[in-house]
C-alpha cells in the first residue's frame, strides 16, 4: 500500500544545467542558505544534495574567514 502523505523530494538548486557556481566570494547566494542567526541551514530543508552540501559550507566557512561574513548575527 502506497503512503498516502509522501512528499517528493525537491531536487537539489546546483545540480541544474543552468545552476549557479558555489563560490566564497558569492555572497548573495551564500546568505540563503544561512539562517536569521548565521549558521548554516541542513540540507534536508534547503534540499541540496551532499556533495553540494559540503562545498557550500566549505564556501561559507572561507567567506567568515576572509571577513566576507559574521560568524554570528545578533
């Protein structure tokens, strides 16, 4: 018997052929994924796959550390 409340997955926003590129210096692009508070969201809610996951913190982790952004929001 089928699940009657199963939600399809989103697919993951950088795996499109038109995507954009997970950079540091991006960030604009690196804000949405951040929360109100500056930690970084999980990827069950934002939908990125894992590998993207971990670029786009690794992006995120380069920007705090050259200045580019807070480490936290108060």
């Amino acid at each position: 018997m089928a699940r009657p409340f199963f939600r399809r997955r989103k697919t993951c926003p950088f795996s499109a052929k038109d995507a954009p590129v997970i950079d540091y210096k991006d960030v604009r692009l690196l804000q949405g994924y951040l929360s109100e508070r500056g930690k970084i969201v999980p990827s069950r809610i934002t939908a990125v796959s894992t590998k993207k996951q971990r670029e786009l913190a690794k992006a995120i982790k380069r920007a705090r550390h050259i200045g580019l952004l807070p480490y936290i929001v108060k």
